[in-house]
C-alpha cells in the first residue's frame, strides 16, 4: 500500500475559479450571472427567448427507460440539463455557467444553472467514437478572458489527443498527439496547474504492459504546457496506472487520480512526480492507493475535492462516494455513499468554489446502463453541510 505523500504535484486550475464571477462569452441569450446558485422550487424550468436564426434549438428528451429518476427532469430541482448523450467532459465558466461534452457526438453545449434550456455551442470534428473513445476531458485556457481558448481530450481513429480551440468556433489545433488509442481504456483527463502546466491522464488502451513502459504515453500523467512540450523531466509525470478518467486537486496542492482498473479494484491514487502507482505490478516504492472501491461497485469516473473530502463519480456503482481525509491524507472511515441508485450511472464531477455544489453528469446512454426519463442528465446539487444549509442528497 502506498504511503508516500509526497506533495511536490503543482497548483492546479481549481484556483482560477475561487476568483469573483466575469462576464461570460458569447451571445447569453437572456441569461444573467446573478451570484449564488440554489436549486429552483419544484415546477416547470424557467422560460427563456427563442433561439436565434442560426442558433441550435435546445436538445430533446430520448424516450425513456425503466432505470428510475427521481421525478420528471422537468420538475426535479437537482436537474440541470436532460436529454444530453453520454455527457463526459465539464468545466465551468467564469460566469457560472457549464461547458459540457457529449463523448459520442462530439457536441459542446452551455448548461445553466437556473435550469434554462441547455444549448449548443458547437461540434469538435474528427472525433472516433468507438468502444470508449469519444471526447473526454475539457480544460479552460489559463488565461481564457483573455484567449477564450478550450482544451480537450478526444480520440480519433489512430489515436488519442489533446486539442485546442477557440470557444467562438474554429478548427482544433493539435497540443499533443499520438497518444495511443484503443477499444477500452483510453483514459481522458486533464487538469491546468497554476503555474500553467496542462496534466493529462491517460489509459493503458487494454493493453496493461503499456501502464509502466517509460517509452509509452499510455497508463500515465503527462505534464506538459501550452503547447504541448513537456514540462520538467516530462511528458511522463506518473506510471503505472490503468486507466485515469479524473483527476482533482486538494487545497494543500496534493493531486490525485480516478483509475478505473476493470476487473480489479478501482483507486483513488496520489500522483506522485516520477512515482509508479503499480499497475499492473507493484514494485519497489509503488504508491498505494488512497482509497479502493471493488470494481463490481466502482467505475470510478470523476473526482472532486471539497475541503478535506474527495468526492467520486461511480459508473457501475451508480453514485458518489465520498472519501474524508485525515491530516495524513488517509481515509478516517469507510466512504459516504451519496445519491446510490437515484440518477443510475454517475462519471463526471466537479466542484463550484463559490458555494460548494457538486456538477455531475450522468451515462445512461452509453451502451451499459438503462436510460431513464429525461437521459442523461446534467446535475447540480449541493453537498453534505454545503453553506449551512440542508442537502438535497
């Protein structure tokens, strides 16, 4: 079991979204930045004008399924966005507003959330879809009011890659390519730093032998900057993982990961710079997990730190788990579980500094769960003792 706490992982992006609220981009479309949001009464969303010419109309609800909800979407206060496909990636803008993409479509939408109609910002092209491939994780530029630049992880159909792109439209330049591509663990996460490092997590593509290859991209965090060149001894800042579909910073700059292990056991894992977390091999000074969820239960998919507490999106396990951490960075008990069962599969989860709610996306669409009515869903919800007030979980 793993025991080095090192703490030498940079400051990452989280820090950019504890300043005050700015104006957004683009066209709002009526829609005003009014501060802290909570979730509406029950009853139907809020009105807003009709899409202008040329604008995408928001998506439609698919038919539903018999995975139950909690209520109609229309009429669930938790519920964002519905009738989204596969939502994976989300970042939040500065004017509190939800960037969110839909893996298998490669569309970008707009959530709001005051519960207005999501809506279509554009289409990343060139993306494969196939297996588990698709568009991934989503990154702000560092400097996006100034640039409006966005960061992706996509996969094509030869490999996998980070991009960038004007959020107003344009073509997607290449950061960094050849990442290697496969059916199954293709991993997808980034991350900035403060300091304007980009990390990357990637999988082993099924291919396990891959995960401690220092020749490899794949099973790994990359460090790497703007533009694609590593930062320090990089593009390799941690191995031996099997598959990163998170990763999340703690306040005292700790940075950890999701790996999404398959048929073992899924961990929550420090990224320690040059450390190996042991897959598929545990060697010499191989760091342990933080926490170990049983892959029959896991699917970890999404990691968010609030305070001393890492909360986890599960696909199969169809909630969050909550992991509170000790001064040491150990677990003090057994995690929480939190909305088990009540919105089926659970992936990605990011923390709103302002008020401490919890964005999370659901995959019901994606081919292993049972879609329900109103699927997938984006949330918005508040955390246990979040602002005094009490949770809607």
């Amino acid at each position: 079991m793993r025991r080095e706490r090192g703490r030498r992982a940079s400051r990452l992006a989280c820090a950019l979204l504890l300043t005050a609220v700015v104006a957004g981009c683009g066209d709002d479309g009526g829609y005003e930045s009014t501060g802290d949001w909570r979730p509406l009464p029950e009853g139907a969303p809020p009105q807003v004008a009709p899409p202008t010419e040329g604008q995408a109309p928001p998506p439609t609800a698919p038919p539903s399924g018999q995975q139950g909800q909690p209520g109609d979407p229309a009429s669930d206060p938790n519920v964002v966005a519905s009738g989204l496909d596969v939502p994976t990636g989300l970042a939040l803008l500065p004017d509190g507003t939800a960037l969110v993409a839909e893996r298998r479509t490669g569309r970008l939408l707009q959530v709001f959330p005051d519960r207005s109609p999501a809506r279509e910002v554009l289409v990343v092209p060139g993306i494969d879809p196939r297996g588990d491939g698709g568009l991934h994780g989503l990154a702000l530029s560092p400097t996006f009011a100034e640039d409006g630049l966005v960061y992706a992880y996509l996969s094509t159909a030869t490999d996998n890659r980070v991009v960038r792109f004007p959020i107003s439209g344009g073509t997607p330049n290449p950061v960094l390519a050849g990442i290697p591509r496969g059916d199954v663990h293709n991993g997808g996460a980034l991350l900035f730093g403060i300091d304007g490092s980009l990390y990357v997590g990637t999988g082993d593509t099924g291919n396990a032998a891959l995960a401690q290859d220092p020749a490899s991209l794949a099973g790994k965090v990359l460090r790497i900057d703007v533009f694609g060149q590593p930062v320090g001894d990089g593009p390799v800042h941690g191995s031996g993982f099997s598959n990163v579909t998170a990763l999340c910073v703690a306040g005292d700059e700790t940075l950890y990961a999701t790996d999404d292990a398959g048929d073992r056991a899924d961990e929550l894992t420090e990224v320690v710079e040059s450390g190996d977390a042991g897959f598929p091999t545990e060697r010499a000074g191989t760091t342990s997990a933080v926490q170990e969820i049983d892959g029959a239960v896991g699917g970890l998919a999404g990691c968010a730190v609030a305070g001393s507490t890492v909360h986890l999106g599960a696909l199969e396990g169809r909630r969050i788990y909550s992991v509170t951490l000790d001064g040491t960075g150990a677990p003090v008990a057994e995690p929480e579980e939190l909305l088990a069962d009540q919105y089926g599969r659970l992936r990605t989860v990011v923390l709103e500094p302002q008020t401490g709610a919890l964005w999370i996306t659901t995959s019901n669409r994606d081919g292993i769960g049972v879609p329900g009515d109103g699927d997938d869903k984006v949330l918005r919800i508040l955390p246990p003792g979040a602002s005094g007030e009490e949770s809607p979980l």
